[in-house]
C-alpha cells in the first residue's frame, strides 16, 4: 500500500504575512461544483504597496485596499478606487494585457464583485489556481490567507464570509524577484504575473472528499492500490470507490485520522499508455457512518489512467516494457499570443504540436504548468516530466527557501498525483554541485519519495567533467534519482555543432538517461549557411550531429530538446532576432516550424520503428 503522507501546511514566513496559511488543498476541483471568478477584475498598479502599508511601512490593517472602501461623502478621504480602476482579465498574467505593464514587477491589487447566495450543509472556498508570486486573499474586507508561490493551487474557506447578495473578493499580488525566492532573482523566462490561471468559488458539503490518490502499483499490470482522505479526521465513514465500466465497487471505513484505504486487482484493466491513452471515469462516494447527515455525504468523479513507471538499469520501462521517451521541452507560453497559457486549447495546440513531432513524452518546464496541460497530456496520450523552479543558484542554506521548495513540490504532487501522463517529478534544474545544494536537493528528492513512491525522480544536471572527449554525469546528486536528466548545449554555448560527432559520454550511476536539454536558436524565416548562427539551417545542421550523437549514447533513455516554441525572456536582447524572446524553438512564437522540427521529426519515427519492433 503506497505511503499515505498528507501534506503539511508549512509556515513560509514572509515580511508581510497579515494572514493565515491557506486551508489543505481540495484537489479534483475540475469534477467540483463551482462558481467561477474568470472574466475582468478591476486593477489598482500600486508600485509602493501603498495599499498595504502606510508612510511607515506599518501595515495598514484598519484602511488597507482589502475594505474596498467607497467615499459616502465628499469630505470622506479614500484614495484609491476599484470601481474607477481598468480591469485586468483573469485567467492571465499583466504583462500582455496592456504595454504599460510589459516589464512590470511589483504589486497589483484586483478586485471582482459578485453576488452569492449561500446554500444550506455547505461550505464555501476560494480557489486560486495560480497567482505569482506572493498574494494576499481577502473577501468583503477580511483578509483570510497569503500564498508564496507562482506556479501551484491554494484554497482558502470564505464559508462564514460570504453573504446573501454582493459580495467581493481582493486579491493583492506581487512578483517581485527575490534572492530567497524560489526561482531566485534570475530566470531565462519572463517574470509574468499577477492572476495567471482560473478563479473560482468551490462548493463542497460539511464533509467532504479532501483528497484521494487512485494508481496502479508499480510493476504489476492489475494491482491497484488507493486511499481516500476526508475534510476531518472522522472514523468509520464508510466511502466507496466504483469503476463502472468494470463493474468495480470497493467499500470500506476510514480510519481515525479520516482516512479509507483500498486495494484490489482486476485482469480486465486496460492500461494508460501515450499510444492507447485509457481513461477509466473513477468515482468515489461516501455516505454517513452512524447517525451521520446528508450534510456529511459526498460523491465525485475523476478519469484516471492506469499504468506502472519503472527503471531497470538503463531502461525506463511503461507497464513493464522498455520505451523510449520521445521528447521536448515545454515552456507555459501561449501561442500565438504570447503571455501564460492557461487554457485546454493552448494545451491542445503545443501539445498537438508535440505530437506532431512524433514524441510521447514533453518536460514541462521549470514549474508545474495549468492543470488543463495534464489533463491534455493524460487524454492525448503524452508522458510528462514536471518540474518545481528550483533553477540555477538559489539560497541553499535558507530555511525559509527550503520550506518554499517544499511546499510547492507539495502543491504540485498534491495536485497531480492522479495524472497518469506524469512519470517523472524533477526537483531542480541546472543547480551548482555545492554540499549544501545536494543536501537542499537531497531532502526534496526524500519529500517527493514520501508522498508518491509510484514515480521516478529525477532533475536536471550538468556535466561536472570532461574526460578527454567523454563528458561524465557524475553530479552527486544522481545516486539519489531514478533517471539522470542532463543539458548540454554541444554547437551552441560549447564548441561547433559538428562537436558531438567526437563526443561520448559516461556515468558511474547505472541508470536511464535523459538530454534534458540541448538545442541551439534560429530566427524563424532567417536562411543562410549552416554554420551561420541564428539561421534556420544551423539549428537544423545542430539537430542532425545532436541527433547521431545521441543515439551512440548506450544510456539514453529519452531526450527532451530545448525547446518546443520560442518563449519571451528578459535576457534575450539580440535586436531583430531576440527581441526579447529565447528563439531555440522549434516553432516561432507564431506557430511556424523551423527546420530542425523536421529533424527531430525524423529521428522520433526511426525511434518509434524500432521501439515497436523491440515490444
Ligand atoms: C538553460 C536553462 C533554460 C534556458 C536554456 C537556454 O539550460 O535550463 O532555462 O532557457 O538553457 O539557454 O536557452
């Protein structure tokens, strides 16, 4: 039976925290009855946080924008005003709604009101799917929790708040880059902010299904093992697990501490893989133990995938057979567009597009990417790699960082534990071997093991040495992952393209390999010789010797190339080609293929060949 550990609420103290940690996560929120916030919130840009501290930076708890205060009579003082405010659309980060905002790091408050009528035996959240980076949440001038954490869900309970008619919620968010943040201040992706992705009001009875977590176990083809947590640690509710297409109905009683375990087998179950991507509708009820009221009675549903993710030496084998990850690298860029994607279309178009190339795996990278872009993945068959920012140099010796890590693993395996398209979770990308870095990536590695023991670990390294023309993945931290991730940038940052036709590569650790990264940038459109940067044919040309490289690597597990579209960063200044955007897509921004795109296309479909042929 998998480890039930349940997340923590983990204190991350911040210089501004007014307000109380947010309540455990209700997951699943997709198959919850909801009332949703999306659409134009008003926007005050407050540069010098005048709407949460005063002259003396004491926070204003009596006056603050969270009172949404109106003027009653014209001698009343009020400064700020929601409802003479532009709006800002929600989902969506600032930066593209208006050029004003582009390079704006700092607070924003948004406001919405809303009218609400609450309903008997019910209690009442707000959801936040994602708000970056800190945000402060109050409804009808409470504020009730803050939040540290661009890329991950919170919810907070507004149940004694809400009242009969207009209601309004404020919501102060800030992205400003700090040291001990977590990405620290330097990323090569833009610092988008402000209300990224869906809000909503979640409704859910006295008692309510929490969590659950419903999976395969590893190595067999029919095992199935689950737990159900309920809202409080309440013994002998009885709850039920049913697949209907399978006939299948489990009961059984939670424990003390409100928790119901299951487990059983069935021949029958077709598993989830990229090429047959099976979704079974799951759905889970419980009905009152004892004299128990309907208040305490709940149901919900999810479409759950089936499938066991292992390794064995250098072979990551889905349902027991070696397959070869087929990948790219995954930016939460909207096409065409520009800005976060947050929607199932953008989901269905990048990943639409990866599957176009032939893969059957992408790495969502640096953070967790919307909950629409796994429920994609799980429905059009793709495996992903999904990733917290611990990226580049950050305060390794700061608890307080390592508490932020900690909780946004946390958010993020909560969340997503029970998408069959996520097979890897990668701690980190591109950290500087240092001792207190391994012991920081270390203790991630152990609070990922303790929540979801079903999948592999693994981040993204760098080659430590060189031994003559052999590089060697020899980073410390690879004896405590399942699978090695490692960028190299062989023809771009490092030497010519032709490079790595000399180059080999080796690791002590017997253990699957994926290129991480590699890659080089092309101007989509710009033609001249390959050995002319920027141009389409040298990325094509880099793609070609990468690509024959790869496949004389006898460890090589998977690759994810960087990168599947170009993507806006704030350190790409190159006039006419940059622009402020990272061109080592494969695609532009604009949704046109380079060359190399069929490169790579080619090199996924020898690859597809011969993994049929080996099954
Ligand atoms: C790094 C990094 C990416 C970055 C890429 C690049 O390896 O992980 O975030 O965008 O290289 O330089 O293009």
């Amino acid at each position: 039976m998998a480890a039930k550990i349940f997340p923590l609420v983990l204190l991350v103290a911040t210089s501004a925290c007014l307000a109380q940690q947010p309540a455990p996560l209700i997951t699943n929120v997709e198959h919850r009855t909801t009332v949703s916030l999306d659409g134009p919130w008003h926007a005050i840009v407050d540069p010098y946080d005048t709407g949460l501290k005063d002259y003396r930076s004491h926070i204003r708890s009596q006056d603050g924008f969270f009172q949404n205060a109106k003027p009653h009579t014209p001698q009343d003082l009020i400064e700020y005003s929601f409802d003479k405010s532009e709006t800002l659309n929600v989902p969506g980060d600032w930066n593209t709604q208006r050029p004003s905002l582009l390079f704006y790091e700092g607070t924003i408050w948004y406001e919405k009101s809303f009218s609400y009528r609450p309903k008997p035996h019910t209690r009442v959240f707000l959801h936040v799917s994602a708000a970056n980076y800190f945000s402060i949440v109050g409804l009808n001038g409470t504020v009730i929790c803050d939040h540290e954490g661009g890329f991950t869900s919170f919810n907070c309970e507004v149940t004694p708040l809400l009242h009969e008619g207009e209601n309004f919620v404020v919501i102060y968010v800030n992205n400003a880059r700090k040291a001990e943040g977590i990405p620290t201040l330097s990323t090569d992706w833009w610092n988008y902010g402000g209300l990224t992705r869906d809000v909503q009001l979640v409704e859910v009875p006295e008692r309510f299904i929490q969590d659950s977590f419903i999976h395969l176990i590893p190595g067999t083809r029919d095992q199935v093992a689950a737990w159900v947590k309920l809202s409080d640690a309440t013994a002998d509710q009885r709850v039920t697990v049913r697949i209907p297409e399978l006939a299948i109905e489990k009961s059984t009683t939670t424990d003390r501490s409100g928790v119901a375990d299951f487990s059983f087998s069935d021949k029958r179950l077709q598993l989830w893989s990229p090429e047959q991507p099976k979704l079974y509708k799951v759905e889970i009820e419980t009905s009152a133990g004892g004299s128990g009221t309907d208040a305490s009675k709940d149901k919900i549903e999810d479409e759950i995938g089936f499938r066991s993710i292992e390794v064995r030496g250098h072979d990551i084998l889905l349902n027991g057979a070696p397959t070869f990850l087929r990948g790219v690298s995954i930016h939460e860029e909207a096409p065409y567009r520009s800005g976060r994607a947050n929607s199932d279309d953008d989901a269905k178009t990048l990943l639409g597009w990866a599957k176009e190339l032939g893969a059957n795996f992408v790495r969502l990278a640096h953070y967790p990417h919307n909950e629409h872009m796994l429920r994609m993945a799980d429905r059009m068959g793709l495996m992903v790699w999904s990733e917290i920012p611990v990226y580049w140099d950050i305060k390794w010796d700061n608890p307080a960082t390592l508490a932020d890590a900690q909780n946004q693993l946390t958010e993020n395996i909560t969340r997503d534990k029970n998408r069959a398209s996520i097979v890897i979770w990668s701690v980190g990308n591109e950290t500087p071997v240092t001792d207190a870095r391994t012991k920081f990536m270390q203790i991630l590695v152990k609070t990922a093991r303790t929540l979801d023991s079903t999948r592999l670990l693994s981040a993204a390294l760098q080659v430590q040495h060189h031994d003559g023309t052999t590089r060697v993945i020899d980073d410390p931290l690879g004896a405590d992952l399942d699978v090695l991730g490692c960028n190299e940038y062989i023809g771009w940052y490092e030497g010519k393209p032709e490079d790595a036709d000399k180059a080999n590569w080796k690791s002590p650790y017997d253990k699957p390999l994926v290129m991480s990264e590699f890659g080089g940038s092309a101007r989509s459109g710009l033609h001249g010789n390959s050995d002319a940067r920027f141009t389409e044919e040298y990325q094509e040309d880099l793609y070609k010797h990468q690509t024959a490289m790869l496949d004389r690597i006898p460890f090589l597990g998977g690759a994810s190339p960087w990168i599947l579209m170009d993507f806006r960063s704030p350190r790409r200044l190159l006039p006419g080609i940059q622009d402020f955007y990272n061109r080592k897509g494969l695609i532009s921004d604009r949704g046109e293929k380079k060359k190399a795109f069929y490169v790579l296309q080619k090199w996924y479909r020898q690859k597809e060949t011969t993994d049929h042929s080996a099954h």
